[in-house]
C-alpha cells in the first residue's frame, strides 16, 4: 500500500521543480552545510569512504561532488578477457534478457518498445530487434561514474526530454513505460560485434547528466531531442573508460543486437554488481 502511495504522490508532485530544488541544494558550498550533508549522508547509506580517491568531506567542494566521487584507482578491477561484457556501474539489476521483436521488458505487465526508448529512426532501433537488454538500478548511495562496458567507437549521443519519475522498483513496476517517458541520454557506440546502445535514465532528483563529450545536461521539459556534439573529445573508448555520470541515482539500460552476446546466468533481477565485474560474453559478429 505505501508503494501505491508513493507512486500517486509523483502524479501530483511537480517533479521538474523538485529536481531543480535538490540541484541547488546538493551545490550548497557553505562549508559547514555540505560537510553536514556529506557525513550524515555517508553514514545513513553506509558508504564505504576507504574506496574514494579523496578525503572526505574536507576535498570536496559541495554535496554534488561528494555525489559524483570518483575511487581509488585499484578498487574496481575490470575484466580484461577480450570476450568479457563488463557492468558499465555499480548497482542491482533490474532485468536483464532478450528483447522480443522491437518490444523490452520492463516489469510484470509493462512492457516498452525499442524506438520509444531510443527516440531515433526505425533503422537504428532495428539493428536491435531480438538482441539483448540488460536495465541496471543505481541507488542513492551506489557509485554514480558509468563506464564503457566493452571496446568501441562512440558514434552519436542524443538527449531526449522526458519526465522525471522515481526509477525505484515500486515505481517501475506501476508506471507504464517509464525507461521510455523519463529524460535520458542515449550513446551509440560501434564495436567489433556491432552496433551497442547505453541509455542513461534520468529519474525524480537526478538534476542533470553530464558526459566528457557534453558537458553537462540539464533537464528540460520543452521536448525537442538534441543531437549532442561529440567532437571534444576523442571518440575511441576502451572496456572500462569513463562515459559519464549522474547527479543523484538512476538507471542505465544496455542494449546490444541479436547473437551478439549471452547474459551470464547470475544476472538475475536483485544480483548486486560492481563496475567491472562481467555480466556476459560476446559471441559473434552481429549481422
């Protein structure tokens, strides 16, 4: 009952103004104020503070940055055999498994189509019907850098507009079509096996996403989707490179063609990940 509750309550919050609230607060620099909300934060959500690369709080300038923390260079190992898929986050697995047709899985019931997700023309989403899709859940407290989860080319980005709703489980399950109505930054990528597409889910209190090619991403309701430029940076990414982070949790969805991978068996809904860590192997080259 409190999770029906919860997701009514969105219908009738104004999400966009929420968000843009918490964005300011999470950019506070009064030193006393950040460090307040830096340490009751860590110790609430039981953040392991041996892993971040700096001190904490005194090294960090705000909340936000705190947020975005990046680790100790040995505390995530990426699997370096040239077959390996590797989680692009830390986080739990929402689902993950074969799309069927044009059509993904998103809970009991609901279901969402490859074109709405990736608000792009039927020749891109074709190059993933019957392919593979693996929709990862960040929690608050989950570090929040994505990473390339194999080898390739970054060829477009695209920022659609879109809703912010809550990306939790009770939301999920009751929101048709959530992947597909909420803000998100979709990455096209060229790898050895074909093409590959990471989304990037905004969701309620995520106040922007930002990328090395972009800069970063505020929401925005006025629904014209951009082509971002990706001219800044080099386009070549290694298994394991940084491809972006959130400002607050979210979701990320991986979608690769059909024959292109096979999802290791543990990759079932509620299997904690790490970045890194594999989540499947390819198998062919995609046709």
């Amino acid at each position: 009952m409190r999770a029906f509750f919860f997701v009514i309550i969105q219908y009738i919050l104004p999400r966009h103004l929420l968000t843009r609230l918490i964005w300011r607060i999470a950019r506070i620099r009064h030193v006393a104020t950040k460090d307040f909300l830096i340490t009751r934060f860590a110790a609430a959500f039981d953040v392991d503070l041996d892993e971040v690369k700096l001190d904490v709080p005194g090294d960090f300038a705000t909340f936000n940055d705190f947020f975005i923390r990046e680790l100790k260079d040995d505390v995530r190992e990426i699997d370096d055999d040239e077959d390996a898929i590797v989680s692009p986050v830390d986080g739990t697995v929402s689902v993950a498994g074969t799309i069927q047709a044009s059509s993904i899985f998103q809970a009991k019931g609901i279901n969402y189509s490859l074109d709405d997700l990736l608000a792009t023309d039927l020749d891109t989403a074709a190059g993933y019907i019957d392919g593979s899709f693996a929709t990862i859940y960040l929690a608050p407290y989950n570090y929040h850098r994505v990473h390339a989860p194999l080898a390739g080319e970054l060829t477009a980005a695209r920022y659609v507009p879109g809703d912010l709703f809550s990306v939790n489980e009770a939301t999920v399950s009751r929101v048709q079509g959530l992947f597909r109505r909420n803000e998100r930054l979709v990455m096209h990528f060229r790898t050895a096996t074909g093409p590959a597409a990471l989304i990037f889910v905004g969701a309620l209190n995520v106040g922007s996403i930002s990328t090395p090619w972009t800069g970063e991403i505020r929401p925005r309701k006025d629904g014209v989707v951009d082509v971002l430029d990706i001219s800044t940076h080099p386009t070549e990414v290694e298994k394991g490179d940084l491809l972006g982070w959130f400002y607050m949790g979210s979701t990320v969805i991986l979608l690769l063609p059909a024959g292109a991978c096979e999802w290791d068996d543990d990759l079932q809904p509620g299997e904690t990940l790490r970045m890194g860590e594999e989540i499947g192997e390819l198998r062919k080259k995609a046709q």
